[in-house]
C-alpha cells in the first residue's frame, strides 16, 4: 500500500489501448498504478515492495510471472486479473477480463478484484490494542496477558505465563472507543520466545462480533474509491 493507503496495482502490457483503458478505471477506484511493458519487468517490480493487484494481459511469457506470484512466501498474495482473448478461466487469475477491453467490460471483473482486495486486507489487517486482561485456558486456569493486537481472524498476544500450541483462551475484551466488553474464545497458532503468542479465534457471540466487526470496519482506512461499488 502507499502512503496514502491506496491499493497498489501492477499493469503488465504491451497494448495503449489496454493500458488506458484500464488505468482510467483504476484511478476511479483510488488505485495506485505502476506499468511494466513485460514480465520480467514486473517480476523484478514485485520483488521491490508490495503489490496488491496484477493486471496482466496474457502471453507466453506469463505462466512465470504468475508461478513466481504463486510460490512466492510473502502473508499476502495480490489478486491476479488476466486480460485475454478467450473466457476461459487462466490458471493462477482469479478472474478475466476479456478482450476487446472497453469501459463497460472493465467494470464487473475489476469490481470482483476490488472487493477480493478489500477482503484480503481486512482479513490480514492487525491494529495495536496493548490492553490487559485476564483470560481461563481449558483446564480452567486464569492466565494474566496482553493483547497486542487484533484482526479479522485473531488476536496477538504476550503473557509472562506458559502458552502452548492448541491452548484454548478465553476472555472478554474491551475495545478502545466501545462501551461493552465482547466475549472471545480463541486457540493458540504458535509461540515465541518471551511470551509471545498468536491465536485464531473459535468462537465469538454474534452480537460481540458484530461490534468486533464495526470496529475493525472504522480502523481501515483504506482510500475511498471516486464510484459507487
């Protein structure tokens, strides 16, 4: 992302046509956009900072662009849309846009991808807490730690106290600007050194997670696009 939290799109082709047209609708979407003229290019793009989406009109030379992306070890992979001439699916796009490219064919597949964007984002996103609480594992022992952080799918966390693999916490948390505390049951994923912990949640009251998720909803602050989606 940049620094004005815009998604960032790599444009991969060769064709004006192409690379107008859908740059257009990109800025309608408040979405960054850096153009490479061939594969090789981007691939060196992409191993320089973060890439939310690639938009790649379809050659031979693709496939390895598109296998570097699938084995690449980065937490988040960026949504891939293929320009090309057939309808048929792409393997390793998530979706096609097919060729003529105009405005109008632009719209419902860059929509698919934006919103696959925002998903991705919002389910990865962390936002600092640094709140204390005292949680009860499963054989009923209180354990006192610190919430560091918390996301879409989980919390991080530090205690002074032991955590192990597939412990299961739980707790009731207080959300910084709310005004009811929400219940959350959560599994320790893994640990580190000086109690350091990450947990996915189980299970969260609908009414907790529904506040859980307004919340995380007023913490993205992610730029608007200019058309309505």
């Amino acid at each position: 992302m940049t620094a004005d939290m815009a998604f960032e799109c790599l444009l991969v082709s060769r064709d004006p046509g192409v690379v107008c047209v859908v740059n257009k609708f990109l800025e309608s979407l408040s979405i960054s956009t850096h153009v490479c003229l061939t594969s090789s290019r981007a691939a060196d793009r992409l191993a320089e900072g973060s890439t939310d989406l690639i938009i790649l009109d379809w050659e031979d030379s693709s496939t390895d662009l598109l296998r570097g992306v699938q084995s690449s070890n980065g937490w988040q992979k960026p949504t891939v849309v293929a320009v090309s001439d057939s309808q048929t699916l792409v393997p390793g796009a998530h979706v096609v846009l097919s060729k003529p490219v105009t405005s109008e064919s632009c719209v419902q597949p860059l929509r698919f991808a934006y919103n696959r964007m925002l998903r991705d984002h919002r389910r990865h996103a962390r936002y600092s807490l640094m709140t204390s609480v005292t949680a009860t594992d499963q054989n009923q022992r209180s354990i006192l730690l610190t919430v560091m952080d918390i996301g879409d799918g989980g919390v991080g966390l530090i205690s002074k106290e032991h955590l192990a693999v597939a412990d299961v916490l739980s707790f009731r948390l207080l959300l910084p600007a709310t005004d009811r505390s929400i219940f959350i049951e959560a599994r320790v994923q893994w640990t580190r050194r000086y109690g350091a912990a990450g947990c996915e949640f189980i299970r969260i009251p609908p009414l907790d997670l529904s506040i859980l998720n307004d919340w995380l909803k007023s913490r993205c602050k992610i730029k608007k696009p200019l058309v309505e989606l």
